[in-house]
C-alpha cells in the first residue's frame, strides 16, 4: 500500500493515509477530503462537546449572552429551581443543565478518544486514518450524548449540528478549512491530475511513501515548507549565542599569562632531555609504559 502523508495549510492539518497505486486520482482526492474534513469535524465536536457536558445545552441564538438571573430581575419574575448539576455558563451560552456525574464521564471519555484519534499526533505514531474509524468515533460520541441527553438536544445546538451532519465550505471560522471534491492534490511541486491513475505520478511500487498537499481549487500551488523545523531553529539560534558570547570572552581576554604555561614552552621537550628546568616540561613517562631507553 502506497502509505500519503497528506497536509493541508502546514503541519497542524495532517495525517496518514494507506492507498493503491492502481486508483485515480480524483478519487484519491474524494477519499483525502473526506478524512480531511472528518478529522475537523471531530475536533469541532470535541470543543463544543466539552461545553456541552460542563454547561449543559444551548440557548436559543436569540438568548445567548443574557444573564437569566439579571434579566428575571429586571423583569421582576422568580426562576423556576434548578437542579443539582446545574452550572452557570459564564458565557450565557448555554443553559448551565449539565448531566449527571456518570453521563459527563462517559460524554468526556468519548470526546477525548475521537480527539486523540483526529491528532496530528496519529501521524507521530504511523498510524494511517480511515473514514470508518473516524466515523465510528462519531457514533459513539452521538450515543454519549443521548445517555446524557435522553430527550435530545434542540437543532441549533452545534453538537447535535455535527453530529448529525458535516459543515459544509463557507468563509466563516468553522468552514473556511473545509473542502471539497474540487479541491487540488499536489505532490513534489507538481498537480496530480484528476484524469490519471496515482501511478502516473508516483510509479507502480506500492511500497512508496509520499508528502501530498490538498489545496482549494484556484489557489494556485501550496507554499515551499522551511525545511528546518521551529525546534531545530531553536536550538541553532541558542547554540550560535553561546557560541557568540564564548568569542565575545575571548575577545575580551588579551592577557599573555598563558606563556607561563608548560604547554606553551616551546623548549620543553629539549629541557626535558637535558635536566634543565627544574624537571618541568613535557614528560614521556607514561608513552608505552616506558620510563627511559633500551640498552
């Protein structure tokens, strides 16, 4: 299986993905956009659904942001009581129902497995995504949700949104990363053509490994990567200060003490020989274990 390390906009949008030499392209890039987008949809599901277990549902669009206690003040009305898991939305989002404690637990475990299965961290692990994996995460975030939430949630909620279908492509926040069928696959600085087979481009040795880009129609070619990585800049730029301040020292340091030295006396070896200097110099005692001549 040819093995695609498929990215989109850098490293953050990436992960593995297993294929065959034998399949078109444009179909290779249906089944890319398809993980792409799910991968997305997942960590949207994991953000809202966090707030989802902590808050409870959402409020109607119209409601959100109001303080229910300063309105039904203001409006001289007495809320109705709230129960024990109540928790106060500090954005007035949403309506502080939260479930209960075991619901929360079984909510939050599946939101953090279809995280970790949707992380740039899978591609670290060399373990390629599938859409039935990723969907399946889906399925047992949506039966979480209706432990929590028996009566279900209201339409507008954003995870009863995804859940139940995906985002699509829009200049918004949440779909501005969204792709689809149009999208371009690039590979080596070159576009791979819908029309071809991905042998074409890449040769018939299904053992090939490959760093694809998936782009937007029409935005023309993705940009180079820096091919030194933000940690290795790092570490160049601390080695080449400290190499700095060492010079700098140096620099600095112009006394000629060192002559002093037994290194720097250029006669050593030739006083050695000859009993002069008091036994200083260099000292061969130790060359072979030896500690004179042979007769």
């Amino acid at each position: 299986m040819v093995l695609i390390h498929c990215k989109y906009k850098g490293e953050e949008h990436s992960f593995l993905y297993e294929t065959t030499v034998e399949i078109a392209v444009k179909d290779l890039i249906k089944e890319l956009v398809e993980v792409h987008n799910l991968r997305l949809r997942l960590q949207r599901l994991k953000s809202e659904g966090d707030d989802l277990a902590s808050h409870g549902p959402c409020k109607p669009l119209d409601k959100q942001g109001l303080d229910e206690d300063i309105q039904a003040e203001a409006d001289g009305i007495e809320l109705p009581p709230r129960g024990p898991t109540y928790c106060k939305d500090p954005i007035g989002k949403r309506t502080g129902d939260a479930p209960v404690t075991p619901a929360q637990a079984t909510l939050r475990k599946a939101l953090d497995d279809a995280a970790a299965a949707a992380s740039k961290k899978q591609v670290e692990a060399k373990h390629p995504l599938t859409k039935k994996e990723l969907m399946e995460h889906i399925d047992l975030i949506r039966g979480a949700v209706m432990i929590a939430y028996p009566m279900g949630l209201p339409e507008y909620d954003p995870v009863r949104i995804d859940i139940e279908e995906d985002e699509a492509p829009s200049e918004t926040p949440i779909g501005i990363d969204i792709l689809d069928e149009n999208a371009q696959l690039w590979w080596a600085g070159k576009q791979m053509l819908p029309g071809n087979k991905l042998s074409v481009h890449v040769g018939k040795n299904e053992k090939t490994k490959i760093v694809a880009k998936l782009t937007k129609k029409g935005s023309g070619a993705p940009q180079r990567e820096n091919p030194v990585t933000p940690e290795e800049h790092k570490a160049m730029l601390a080695y080449y200060h400290k190499r700095q301040e060492e010079m700098k020292h140096l620099a600095q340091n112009d006394e000629d003490d060192y002559t002093n030295s037994a290194w720097a006396n250029s006669r050593a070896l030739k006083n050695h020989f000859s009993g002069v200097g008091g036994g200083g110099g260099v000292s061969i005692s130790g060359l072979g274990g030896r500690t004179g001549f042979n007769h």
